[in-house]
C-alpha cells in the first residue's frame, strides 16, 4: 500500500519535551501510556523548497498550521474511546483516520503561516506548542493523542505528525495517500476542552486523487482562500495549474439534521453561489462522510441560495455528528463543513 507506513494514534500523558532548531528541526514530546514512554518527533519546518503559491516574502521551509484553541468535531467522541498507548488505523472513511481534504477537520483557508523560529517571545511554532505542552508535563488531566507513522528503529515512536497527500516535491510524493494525515490534539478533561494543530507544508496540494492522494492534475494547488484564485506554483513537474475548481464558489450554508418524524426524503441542505455568475451542477454531489453521494443538478444564480432536498438513496446525514461535502462534476472538493 502507497503512503506512510504504520499509520497509527498515540494517546498518553506528556513526561518530557525537547526542541531540536537544527537543520531539520523537530518539536519533540515524550509520551507516556502508563507503561512505556515514547517520542512523538513534531515536524517544526519544512526542507522543501517548493511552493504550491507564490507568498512574497515566505520562506519555503515555514508551516501552514491550524492551531484550535477551541477545536469541535465529530472525530473527538471517538478519540476518548481509545486506550492508552499506540493504536493502528486502517486508512478509510469510516475510521478515526485523519484526511484534510475529505473529513472537513478545519478549513484550509484558516491556516497561517507561522515562522519555524525566531528572536523574540510568541512568534514562532516552536513558542505556539510550549505554550500548551510545556505546562501540561505531567499532568494526569490533559491527555495527548498524535497521529502519524509509528517507528520502532532505535526507539519507539511517531512522526509524520503533518499533511501526507499533495507533494508537489517529488522527494516525498511515495509518502502520499489518503485518510493518513498526521494531527495533534490536547483533551483537558475537567474543562472537556479541547485543543487542536494541523501542519502542512507549502509543497503540498489542497486537492488530490482519491486513491494514489498524489496532487490532481486538473486543479490549482494553492489553499482555498478566495473563490477562482489562480495560484503561482512554483515547480518543475508534472502539475497543471488551472482555474476549474472554485475553492468556496458554493458554500454549504446550513443543513437539517434530524427532522421531526420520518428523515427519508425530509433532511435538507442549503447551497449558496459564492460568486458573480450562475453556476451549473450538473456532475456535482454531496457526499457524506462514508462518501455516499446525493447528486445535484441545475443550476444556482449569482450570489443566491439553493435549498436541497435529500432523498434518503444517496448522502445521509447523521443525528450525532457527521461530515458534509460538495464536490464537483470532476471530483474534487469546492466546501465541506463538520458538525456535531
């Protein structure tokens, strides 16, 4: 099977951190499961230096992070279910697997770029993550889970604690797959608060094939920040910069979950055209977070809404959280939202 091998949650106790600022610089936590501590290697920066848009100014070697304070999602209820120690995950749909672009974690359009280090207090990622581990070391409350690759060479541990689909780099395209992401969550349980951190690098594209997770070549690479932006892509490769996918042209405004009486045919989701020009779905669909697809068709006016009947044979739309996603007549993402 392509992509990182081991893929795996670790859930524990933080015991010890260290910062690694050399040329490959990594945040480490060692994490207890009660038993046994282990060493999650938290990539820092990045070695590439390609660019899936041009940013003026930005260095290649700095993140793309989310960092939630805050974080909901239907994933957590099924995180404190799992035990301590190192839990391997079948990379598919259905799954507590991790997938930036198919399980509507964050937006995309939300992350910052954040300097791997620098002088100074508060402005770097390695500052970000003290700020929450180091005054947690030990402290039996807050829990730790970190997806990624688990390794045993030498010590046992994890990395690849980041994105693993889209390289535009070709050193690291044989890591690439889908439903392998890597993530960091922090669970206070007396507050049952929750923080998250999600990483990229600026060599990785925001939509991939479904199967191989390697860049599609029929999209733009850049975050989806504002609908129809064209990106720089700054690489020698075989990815094909266009304007065919409207990152957040349609946006999935609101959505009936759980209707009074029988849910077949009375669950309903509101559309809106984001933009300046009607926009034909045909091709299009919605698909729910086992990608069972409702497909649409017609067409939405600029800047107006489209009330969407679901007929209960395609997407259906869980009464304790799910996902929902539109896609394009060519497969790829325009929006997808979480709910709880």
């Amino acid at each position: 099977m392509s992509g990182i091998p081991n893929y795996s949650v670790l859930k524990g106790h933080i015991v010890k951190v260290d910062e690694d600022r050399d040329s490959d610089p990594h945040y480490r936590i060692f994490i207890s499961d009660g038993t046994k501590t282990y060493k999650a290697a938290i990539n820092v920066g990045s070695t590439s230096k390609v660019l899936a848009e041009k940013l003026p100014g930005i260095p290649p070697s700095y993140l793309l992070v989310k960092l939630d304070l805050n974080y909901q999602n239907p994933i957590l209820a099924e995180l404190v279910k799992l035990s301590f120690g190192f839990t391997s995950i079948e990379k598919k749909p259905n799954t507590v697997a991790l997938d930036y672009i198919r399980k509507n974690l964050f937006d995309p359009a939300e992350m910052e770029i954040i300097p791997t280090t620098k002088d100074g207090a508060n402005n770097d990622i390695f500052d970000s993550l003290s700020g929450i581990v180091e005054k947690n070391i030990n402290n039996k409350n807050v829990e730790v889970y970190v997806f990624g690759s688990k390794f045993t060479q030498g010590e046992i541990g994890i990395h690849d604690v980041h994105m693993n689909q889209g390289s535009l780099d070709k050193k690291f395209k044989k890591d690439d797959g889908v439903y392998q992401d890597g993530g960091l969550f922090f669970h206070f349980k007396q507050q049952n608060k929750w923080i998250a951190m999600f990483s990229a690098f600026q060599s990785q594209c925001w939509h991939t094939d479904d199967i191989s997770g390697h860049a599609n070549t029929r999209n733009n690479c850049a975050r989806p920040t504002t609908p129809g932006k064209k990106p720089v892509i700054e690489v020698e490769d075989d990815i094909a910069a266009s304007t065919d996918v409207l990152d957040r042209g349609v946006l999935i405004r609101e959505a009936l979950v759980n209707p009074v009486g029988s849910e077949r045919g009375n669950e309903w989701i509101t559309l809106f055209n984001n933009t300046d020009r009607a926009i034909d779905l045909s091709g299009w669909t919605i698909q729910d977070g086992l990608k069972r697809a409702e497909p649409l068709q017609g067409s939405i006016p600029s800047h107006a809404h489209l009330k969407v009947t679901l007929l209960g044979t395609g997407a259906i739309l869980s009464n304790t959280g799910g996902i929902i996603s539109l896609i394009n007549q060519n497969g790829l993402k325009v929006h997808g939202v979480a709910y709880t």
